[in-house]
C-alpha cells in the first residue's frame, strides 16, 4: 500500500521532532554528567597548586594529541553506531575507575593530576563526536532550524550538573557522585543512538543513506583534511581567535578579581557564581530565540560575525576601564562592572550562538570530514589555541604590556578574527549552494 504525500510529510515532521528531542535529551545528559564533574576537577587543580596549573595545561594537550589517532581508528575501522557505544562505554570505565581513586586519598594525590587532564580531554572529545554525529544524522536544513533549540538541552544540563554537585557533595560524598556522571553518560549514549533512526524517512520504500557505512581512511585523515581544504584551514583559524580571546579574557578576570577582592575569598567566590549564574541565562536566551533566527536570516557564515564584534567592543572597553584603574583615575569598581558585562556578553554569544552555528559550517562536508577534521580541530586545534595563548599572556605580562595593553590587543585580534568569519561566510555559502 502506497502512502499519500500527505502522510509522508506528517511521518517525516513526527521524525524531525522525535530526533530534535532525543537530541536535546542526549545533549542535556552530556553536560548533565561533565558538569557534574568540572568542580570535582576544579578543586583538584587548586590542591596540586595554582602555579602547577600551566603544567596541567601542557598535560592535556599531550593526551589530546595521543587520543586523536586512536579515535581516528575508531572512525576508521568501526561504523557510526558502534563508534558512539565504544567512545561513550570507554569514558563510563574511566569515570567509574577515578571514582574508586577518589575513595583513597593516598592514590587521589597523583589520580587528581590525572582526572584534571583526562577531563580536559574527554569533553571536547565527547561534545564533538555528539556534534559530529548530528551534522551526520541531520541535514543543512534540519541543522540552520534545529542546533539552537538542541544547544539549550545542553544548557539545562550544565545548570542541573551544577546543583547536583552543590547539593550532593555534602551529603553523597566525592567519590559517590562520579556515580552520577556514569548514569548520564548511558543515557546520553542511549538517547543518540536513536537519533538517526527517528530522522529517517518513514515511508518503507525510501531509498537508504548510507549513513553508517564505515568512513576508512588513515589515522591522520583528519590532520590531511584540514592541510588540504582552504575552508577547514579557515574554521581552524577562526578557533585560534576564540582562544586566544577568551583565554586572554579569563586571564585579565583572574588579576582584575584579585585586585578587586585580595583578602575576600567569600567575595571572589559570589562574584563567579553570579557571572556564571548571568552567562548560563543569557545563554538560554541566545539557544531558545535568537540563533534559530539569527542563521536562518543570515546564514551560519555571517551569524559567527557577532562573537568578533563583541569580542572587539569588549576589549577596548575592558582595556579603556582597566588603564584608568592604572592610572588611580577609577577604583576597580569600573574595571571589575566591565569586565562583567563583557564576559557575559562573551561567553553567552560564544555558547548560545557561536557554538551552535560553528557546528553547522560541517553539514555541507564529506563523512570523514565530519568526524576526523572536525574532531581533530575541535580537539588539537583547540587545546593548542588555549595553551599557546596561555603562556603567550604570561609572556607579555613579563615583558611590561599590562594588563590594559593585552586588553588592547584583544581589538585588533578580534578585527583579524571578523575578516576569517566573513571569509567562512562566502565559502560555506558556496558549499550550500
């Protein structure tokens, strides 16, 4: 029996919303579970010593460049299905493993060091094979219409991770809530696992995808790809300049809340809960009503111009803020409420709109791409942007810019970073088309 049309569009819009849920779920549970995690990994880095931290840094890079070939491997050898069960039951044995860890407290001195770059590494590798895995599933048009409202599960799941740890870390225990994060994992693994079979048509005789055919290719596929494509050499540069920004941002915050609260623990500490508090609602915000909107007016090229823009306003009027607090013209006052109101607007636009749009720019590409490429510049490109600007802030400190001049710097990297956007911009629409 032959369906009408019309009930093959009602079965494909049932199959769309289905998938968008299972999404949005998969992606709530993820950060749910690292979220979980983070302050656990937090504490872990101040008790082996904040001046150790840097060396942390250097740690996590080099477990992402000895984890890359290994995943390439799994792209290579294994079909989409069995690759998301491997990675994700992988990283459940090892959270379960430092939760044995956290219950001594003799093996938890060196297992910190390791849970603190392990974590690093685990999640951009799971958050980008979860995206990997939906440019793959959906198509540029399901992408454009649907990653805004998925990104606000992922939101959802940062704040429920959050509270879970506040409250149950008094009464559960450290090493009984790496239980929590196991649990969220499965159904992270179990609601994206259906994803693909919710999107496809619903009509018996449609033509099959192909989508879990096995991808092949080497172990530095991903590596290749992106020495080779001007478009993928592109999104890598784009990255460079978000870390290079929110590194020197995160570091500029550090020195401005200890000047600000040099004594005050209890002061730095409502300070941060409050940033975070006001980044995760104007996030929501961004998820729910403005990206959904904002690339299918636009497109995802010209949407990525906004974080540049406030990255661009922001440092000149942190640098602006920050030179009068050198100058003894203004107490911290100024420099501490610009600072606040710039890594607001930062990092909501960097989650809420730019992340979400970023993922799309791999819809138009070929499998491979999607999976090794990506992976390997949400990972290594990534976590080598961070260290490098890192110790690149240390050194201009060191040499007498200041405080205000690094913010100044910020505007011009931030003006390089709006040319690669608008450059992304012409290419993927070239792709689309």
């Amino acid at each position: 029996m032959t369906n009408s049309p019309e009930g093959d569009e009602r079965a494909r819009r049932r199959g769309e919303r289905r998938a968008l849920l299972l999404a949005f779920l998969a992606f709530f549970f993820l950060l749910c579970g690292y979220f979980v995690l983070r302050p656990l990994r937090e504490e872990a880095g101040v008790a082996g010593g904040v001046r150790n931290i840097k060396w942390l840094y250097l740690g996590t890079f080099f477990g992402m460049l000895a984890a890359t070939p290994f995943y390439a491997f799994l792209v290579s050898h294994w079909p989409r299905a069995k690759i998301i069960a491997i990675a994700f039951r992988f990283f459940i044995a090892n959270i379960l493993i430092f939760g044995l860890l956290r219950l001594d407290d003799e093996f938890w001195v060196w297992g910190s060091r390791v849970f603190y770059c392990w974590l690093s590494v685990f999640n951009l590798f799971v958050v980008s094979l979860f995206w990997s895995h939906l440019v793959d599933v959906f198509d540029p048009a399901h992408c454009r219409r649907l990653f805004g409202l998925v990104a606000t599960g992922g939101s959802l799941g940062a704040i429920a991770g959050s509270l879970i740890t506040d409250l149950g870390i008094g009464t559960l225990g450290p090493a009984a809530l790496f239980l929590v994060p196991a649990l969220m994992l499965e159904c992270a693994h179990l609601a994206l696992s259906r994803c693909a079979r919710a999107i496809e048509p619903a009509a018996e005789t449609a033509a099959p995808r192909g989508r879990d055919e096995l991808i092949g290719g080497g172990l530095l596929e991903g590596l290749r790809s992106v020495l080779r494509s001007p478009y993928l050499v592109l999104i890598s540069c784009f990255l460079l300049c978000m870390t290079t920004s929110s590194t020197f941002a995160y570091f500029e915050q550090a020195n401005l809340v200890k000047r600000a609260w040099p004594d005050d623990p209890e002061s730095r500490t409502r300070f941060f809960s409050r940033l975070n508090l006001g980044v995760q609602l104007l996030t929501l915000v961004f998820q729910a009503l403005v990206t959904g909107a904002v690339v299918r007016r636009f497109g995802p090229g010209r949407a990525l111009l906004a974080l540049p823009l406030v990255c661009a306003l922001g440092f000149l009027a942190l640098g602006l803020a920050t030179a009068s607090l050198d100058t003894t013209i203004a107490g911290p006052g100024l420099a501490i409420a610009v600072l606040a109101v710039f890594q607001i607007a930062q990092q909501a636009t960097s989650r809420g709109l730019a992340s979400p749009t970023r993922q799309m720019l791999f819809a138009p590409l070929e499998r491979s791409d999607k999976y090794k490429a990506k992976s390997f510049i949400d990972t290594v490109v990534y976590r080598g942007g961070d260290l490098a600007s890192g110790f690149a802030f240390d050194g201009l400190i060191a040499i007498g810019i200041g405080l205000a001049g690094v913010a100044f710097l910020g505007v011009p990297l931030a003006l390089l970073w709006i040319s690669i956007a608008r450059r992304i911009g012409r290419r993927e629409a070239r792709l689309r088309s």
